[in-house]
C-alpha cells in the first residue's frame, strides 16, 4: 500500500510543479506582464498553490509544497535566466505563501474549508495579506542583494505584494469552491443558473470596457458590475461568485496590458494603469467574497432552521402517535377482562335468582371476576411499563406457566366456540428475564386472535396448538397456531403495522403492541401463512438476561 501511495504523490507534485509552471509563464507573458516595467498586474500562479493547499488540505500538502517549489524554482531560472540561488529563494518564498496562508486557516478554520460564512471570506482574506508580505519582502530583499542598487526595495515589495494578493484573492477562491463543490455537488439547476450568471457578467463586463475614459469614472464601471456578482452571489454557491471574479480580473488584466478598452487610458501612466485595474479586481473580489459569504451563511441557517423544524413536526406527530397509541392500547387490552367480568356477573346473577340459589357456582363467578379484576390492573400495569421511561421490574419467567395461565382464563371463550387446545410443551423449560405481564399478554392476544379467526370457519375443526420449544442453545420459541382460514401471505408483514387490521371493529394495535414488547425483550415476533390453511405466530426469546429493558420498544 505504501509504493502506489507514494507514486500517486509523486504523480500529484508532478502535475502541480507542470501546472504552477505553465500559469507562472502565463503570469509573465504580455497577458499579463508589462515587459516595459516588469510588473505584472497579479501572479495568478500564487492563487493555484494557495487554492490547491486550502482546498484539498493535508492530503495533498506534500505533493503541493514539492510541485510549487519546482514550478517556482524553474521560472526564475529558465524564463528569468536568473542565478540558481536566486531562483532558489525565490521559489522558497513561493512556497512559503500557501503554506502560511493555508496553515492559518487550518489552525483557526479546520479542514475542508469554504469560502461559505462572513468570518471565513475574512479569515481567508486576513490570511492571504499575513502569507502574502513576508514572502513578497523576501523576494524584494532578495532582488535587491543579487541584481543590485537599481533594485529599489520598496518599489519591488510593493508590486510583489500587489501582484501576489491579487492572484490570491482572486484565482484560490475559485478551487476552494470547486473543491468544496467536489464535496457536495449542487444541484443541476443552480449548475444552470450559475452558469447564465456568468455569461451575462461577462457581457456587463464587456459593456464596462467600452464606455469612455474619464477619470471620474475609474470606479463606476466596477460598479456596474455588482449587480451581477449579487446574482451570483445570492443564488448560488460561492465558487460561482469566485469564478465570476476571476472572469473579470482576466478580463480587466488583459484589456490593460493590451490597451484596450476603458483602462487603455494613454494619458495615464503604466504604474496608474496598474493600480487602478488592481483596485477594480480587489474590490470585486473582497466585495463579492464578502456577498457569497454572507448569502451562503444565510441559506446554512436556513436550511438548519428547516431542518429544526421538519425536527418539531416529527416530534409533535410522535408525540401525537403515541398518545393515541396508549389511549387505543388501553381500550384494546382493558376489553377482554373487563367483557369477562360483565360475562361473570351476568352468570353469577343467573345463580343467585334459582331457587334456591346455587351458591357455589355464584361463588366461582364472582372468584373469576375477582381474578378478572386484578387482570385488568395488570394491563394498566402493563401498559404504564410499556409506554412509560422509567425502569420496571424483570423477574425470570416460565413461559409454560403463562401460556397455561391464558388458555385457563379463556376456558370459557374456547369452549363457546367449540376451539380444540392440543399442547406440546417442553418440559424442563429454562427460564427467560423479563416482564411477566407483558408477556402473558403477548400470549393472551396471539391465542385470543386465534380464536376469533376460528370463529369464522364453518367446514373446518377448530384445533389450537400452542408449542413452546427450545432454539438453539440460548432462544426459547412460543409458537401459536390456528386452523382457521389463514393469512394473505403478501399482507403478513403488515400485520404488526400500527393501527392496521384485519378485522372489522379491530384497533390494529394488538400485534404491533405485540411486537413492541417481544423486541423491548431482545426476541423477535413472527408471523407465517399460506392464505388458506390457518397461520402460525411465533415469538422467540433469549433464555437468561438480556441486555435491554424489557417492555422498551426497540
């Protein structure tokens, strides 16, 4: 892994020294260079190597100091025919450029940045003046001790410094974006609108070049040009507003080395010329920085504010969703006991009005309603666990006794509907952990639903099978099985659905209540038909603890 890494870095510094040499020369041809004066209106070649360390950060550090410095270090000598000393210390000081401004927006921004909140296009800015000067000074010092006392300091720095910032400010805004862009690409209609941006700006930009060369007017034609760069700015991401900027300091570079156009003033001089393009390209470029800065500032807040809120409808449809699942919970789970204790009442009273009054069967009705009473503040009980955040109590289970205790409570509905209970339940069962109400109504509903899907046959025997087993060495399956008319098999899993039912008066809870408190056990429920001969419903649980509260949903 370690010989491809190091030739892809190899391969990298290479591209960039090709690259930084290629805009180097550029900077230095008559599109840019005043041979005249040896000034250059901005060295784009510092916006590269800064753009390329700021947009792809420390994985390409290495590969970007080798590149820029062999780029660097050949311009002087081969272009310039200067000495290699020089030629040395000047690509020293090429380098040094993005690697302070990169290293103190890392330091105070972190990586992956972009040019997309007010305090980076001012860190960025801020950075680009502190990695600009030193090596803009080093390079007039420089100058100075190698080619001599023509060589003023001053001057030399001044239009180092000027010419580096501009390409600075101007061309590493632009890989910022795109490397941002990379990260997450916008979508294909911003692609589009930047792009018919552009072309107008660059239409704006060739209207400003033909009106006249009045001096009153130096700043006025820049100002023409925000209109445009707003556009930008405001609709899309900032490297549309970056590239922009860049469009129309070539433009603006160009038309004054050439003299062409409003900057092509003869009465002028070249170091007036000079400026006065430079300040037209930093006050675009700061000014519409600033702008897509801001904009892209306010559409992060927006889309965090949508966000929150898309959050607190949610969270109020939750909120919503469970409290009618709780009050729909109750009602389901409180019908069966409290049917039950009406059905016992009514047959209690049937005994007490014989004559005479059969006592005993009296007593054992008024037992069940007894029995069914602390039912059903079992449920509540049950439910409280359920739906509540506090902790409950686990306790080991036998779930032979619990699949016992539902058919014996229901003795009288199997009966009335003539429903025949065969057992295969394995003896010796080990125990599980877990909520002992909950569970028993896991079983009540799954025998309870089999019952009434029974209750429909009329061809058929009526034949319940409830089985429990053991799976594997740690899982203990319960499984309930009825002959009734079955299932569709392509609506099995929605079954355990919220608020969905196959029944006509059902509250389509039961097995999603189900559900919710075989996996709050760490186990899981299951459901299998074939449409016509019955279906069988199984829940499987750990034997031992388990590593989740039971009763929790999931």
């Amino acid at each position: 892994m370690g010989a491809p890494r190091r030739l892809d870095g190899i391969g990298l510094a290479v591209a960039i020294a090709v690259v930084y040499y290629l805009v180097a020369r550029l900077s230095l041809s008559g599109l840019f260079f005043f041979q005249s004066e040896g000034v250059t209106v901005f060295w784009a070649a510092a916006g590269v190597s800064s753009g390329l360390m700021i947009g792809f950060g420390s994985r390409a550090r290495w590969p970007v100091i080798a590149g820029v410095f062999v780029g660097a270090f050949l311009i002087p000598l081969v272009v310039l025919e200067r000495g290699v000393w020089l030629s040395t210390i000047f690509a020293t000081c090429d380098v040094a450029e993005p690697i302070i401004i990169a290293g103190l927006i890392a330091r105070y921004f972190g990586d992956d940045f972009a040019l997309d909140e007010l305090r980076k296009v001012f860190g960025f800015l801020g950075a680009a003046i502190a990695g600009t000067i030193p090596s803009s000074l080093g390079g007039a010092v420089a100058s100075r001790l190698f080619l001599g006392p023509k060589t003023e300091i001053l001057t030399t720095w001044l239009h180092w410094w000027t010419g580096v910032a501009v390409g600075v400010v101007t061309v590493a805004p632009v890989i910022v974006g795109f490397s941002a862009t990379l990260r997450e690409p916008p979508p294909r209609s911003e692609w589009i609108e930047g792009s018919a941006g552009l072309l107008t700006l660059a239409a704006m930009t060739g209207v400003v070049l033909s009106l006249p060369q009045q001096l009153w007017e130096t700043v006025a034609p820049g100002a023409l040009l925000f209109p445009m760069l707003l556009w930008l700015a405001a609709r899309c991401r900032p490297v549309f507003a970056a590239a922009g900027v860049l469009m129309v300091s070539l433009t603006i570079a160009w038309t004054t080395i050439f003299d062409v156009g409003h900057f092509a003033n003869p009465g002028l001089t070249v170091d007036y010329r000079i400026v006065q393009a430079q300040a037209v390209i930093l006050a675009a470029a700061i000014g519409a920085q600033v702008l897509a800065g801001l904009f892209a500032e306010r559409r992060a807040s927006e889309a965090r504010l949508a966000r929150a809120n898309a959050l607190l409808v949610r969270e109020r449809d939750n909120r919503l969703l469970n409290a009618q699942a709780v009050t729909v919970a109750i009602a389901h789970e409180i019908r069966q006991p409290l049917t039950a204790i009406v059905t016992n009442a009514d047959t209690a009273l049937q005994w007490l009005r014989r004559t005479p009054p059969d006592h005993d069967e009296a007593r054992e009705a008024l037992t069940c309603i007894k029995e069914d009473g602390h039912r059903a503040s079992d449920v509540f009980e049950g439910i409280r666990a359920l739906f509540g955040r506090s902790g409950i109590e686990l306790s080991p289970i036998d779930l032979n006794r619990i699949v016992l205790s539902v058919t014996d409570s229901l003795q009288e509905e199997l009966h009335r509907h003539g429903v025949v209970t065969r057992y295969e339940l394995t003896t010796e069962l080990s125990t599980v952990i877990g909520h002992g109400i909950q569970l028993r109504e896991v079983v009540f509903n799954l025998v309870n639903n089999a019952v009434e899907a029974m209750a429909s046959t009329t061809s058929r025997n009526r034949v319940l099978q409830l089985r429990t087993e053991v799976c594997g060495h740690d899982e203990i399956a319960v499984s309930v099985q009825d002959s009734g008319p079955g299932i569709d098999p392509r609506q099995l899993e929605k079954v355990f659905n919220a608020f969905v039912s196959t029944k006509t008066h059902g509250t389509g809870l039961g097995l999603a209540i189900c559900r919710m408190i075989v996996e709050g056990h760490g186990g899981r429920l299951t459901a299998s038909s074939d449409g016509k001969s019955g279906a069988l419903f199984q829940f499987v649980l750990p034997i031992g603890s388990t590593d989740r509260a039971a009763g929790r949903p999931a």
